[in-house]
C-alpha cells in the first residue's frame, strides 16, 4: 500500500482578462534551483488531483457549493462537467443563510468521510501483504487527521 501526501495552494484568479477571472490555479512557490527563478517566485498552473476515491464526492460537493454561491462561471471536470453543481439549484444564489447552513453540512461530512477513509486505511494495512513492513504513514495521518478534528471542534465551540 503506498500513500501519496503533498501540500498544494490554490487561488482564484481575479484579472481584468475574461478568460482568467476566476480561473482556480495552483500556486507552487519555486525553490531556489528551479530555472524559473530567475523569473518569478511563484508558478501558477491550473491543477489536477488524483483523489482515487478518496473525497472525491466531497470535492464535487464542495466546488458545486462554490460555484453557485460564489463563483458562477467556475469550471471543473470529475467524469463529468461541474459534478455535483445541480444539487444547489434550489437555493438563491444570494441566501446566506442557506450558504453557511450548506457549508457547515460540508465540513461535517469532510470530518465524517475523511474518518471513515482513515478507518479503510487502517484495515486494509492490517490486511497488507508481508512486502509492506512501516505503518508510519499512516500513524502520521492519524495524527493530522486528529489535530484537523481538533482544530474543527475548538472552532466549533468557540464560533471563530
């Protein structure tokens, strides 16, 4: 079993070009022997994810919710044009209410989803073949899986 782990930034474009404004990039902070340095700081490319099931579901649930409650021209592809988008159709765009009330069902199944994957994972290493000998991936996931769930409930609790 192998775990791919990476930290990536992504931004909304806001240009005065129609073609940009509101183009989702990744934003890679290049590191001093890139030989785009010279150049620039940061590359910005748009991004891909190879989620492979894992909160894939989610993701549509969520950049649907962004797209109709905030960026209405947002494009993205997952088998399918804007999957998930249509699920809010019934909202106005404009209703907070029903924005923040969406949002806060979209955090609680991220936590939900991302633990139930986490329990899978511990299982199936439990299952693995004798080729794979180190669980501290994993040990390490839990861990920042804990700290996010931690993080979320003080910002629960404390409404900030």
């Amino acid at each position: 079993m192998m775990a791919h782990s990476y930290d990536a930034n992504f931004v909304f474009l806001r240009s005065k070009n129609p073609d940009l404004d509101g183009l989702m990039v990744e934003a890679i902070i290049l590191n001093d022997a890139s030989p785009l340095k010279s150049s620039a700081e940061i590359l910005l490319r748009v991004p891909e994810i190879d989620l492979r099931y894992y909160l894939e579901r989610w993701t549509n649930d969520l950049l649907g919710w962004v797209k109709h409650f905030f960026l209405p021209e947002l494009m993205y592809w997952a088998w399918t044009e804007n999957p998930g988008a249509s699920e809010y159709n019934s909202f106005d765009p404009g209703d907070q209410m029903a924005r923040d009330e969406i949002l806060l069902y979209l955090r609680e199944a991220f936590i939900a989803e991302a633990e139930d994957w986490k329990n899978y994972c511990r299982a199936h290493q439990e299952k693995a073949d004798a080729d794979v000998t180190s669980t501290e991936w994993l040990e390490r996931e839990d861990e920042l899986f804990d700290q996010l769930a931690q993080r979320e409930k003080r910002h629960r609790n404390h409404g900030t």
